[in-house]
C-alpha cells in the first residue's frame, strides 16, 4: 500500500467515493472515518420502500448497506489507489430493522497484495446492533477501473 505524509482532507475522502445509483437511493451519508485505521462510518434511511410485510427493512437493503460500507473502508485503507471487488459476504442478522435512520460501520481487518478482509456491523440510531457482516476482496488498481 503507498503511504502518505498527510492524512486525507474531508474533501478528499469525499472525492474517493462517487455516489452511485444504489448508494443515493439507500440514502449513504458519510458520518466518519479513519483512514489509518481503514475504518468508515456511513449513515442510511430505512424507507418505507424498503420494508417486507411485517413492517420491517428487508435484510437484502440491510446487506446492500453492509456492503456499501465495508468497501468505503478498503478505499480509505488503500488511499483510494485499491477498488473491493467482493468474492464472498456473510450477514447475520440479529435483530429486525425498523424503518428509520440506519448507521453501519466497517473496518479492514487485513490487505494484503491482492485480497483484502473486512467486517461491518449495522447499527439503529440508539446503537442497537441489527446485523454483522464479514467480507472477503479481491482488491483491483484504481488505474484498472
């Protein structure tokens, strides 16, 4: 991974993120980071549009949210020179997701040359954990994209 004197601006950090289709309409915000780390923060909306049957977010939108965080940190991490492309997600879902504001964070756990090891976990506005997840990457050159 390169190194840098020093660390990235707010600005800087935004511009390593487009904003996709799919990240607009789950509402992505970016709340925090720490690009040492390679850990991000990213607040959601839990739609109406999103809820199943019994009132509650569908665990797919949850996922999706997942994912929209846990690469975000291999970004960070990488300086924004590594894009995650995922080989493998696994979600546990531990309690239901009402509709509402919606707070994932994530953390590369280890980069190495060519794959990378992520975790997130899906927070409610008071905390409550509603789901984790674990991912593995195969990390793509930004120049490749």
């Amino acid at each position: 991974m390169p190194t840098r004197k020093a660390p990235l601006t707010d600005d800087e950090v935004k511009g390593l993120f487009p904003t996709p289709p799919c990240s607009e309409l789950l509402g992505w915000r970016l709340l925090g980071f720490d690009e040492d780390r390679g850990w991000v923060k990213i607040g959601f909306d839990g739609r109406a549009e999103f809820l199943n049957p019994a009132g509650r977010v569908q665990g797919g939108f949850l996922t999706a949210m997942l994912d929209d965080t846990m690469g975000p940190a291999v970004l960070l991490k990488s300086a924004g020179t590594m894009y995650p492309s995922s080989i493998d997600m696994n979600v546990s879902f531990l309690a239901a997701a009402r509709p509402g504001p919606l707070i994932c964070e994530a953390e590369v756990i280890r980069l190495g040359k060519t794959v990378g090891f992520v975790e997130g976990r899906l927070m409610d506005e008071d905390g409550r954990l509603l789901a984790r997840a674990t991912s593995s990457v195969i990390l793509v050159p930004a120049e490749r994209m």
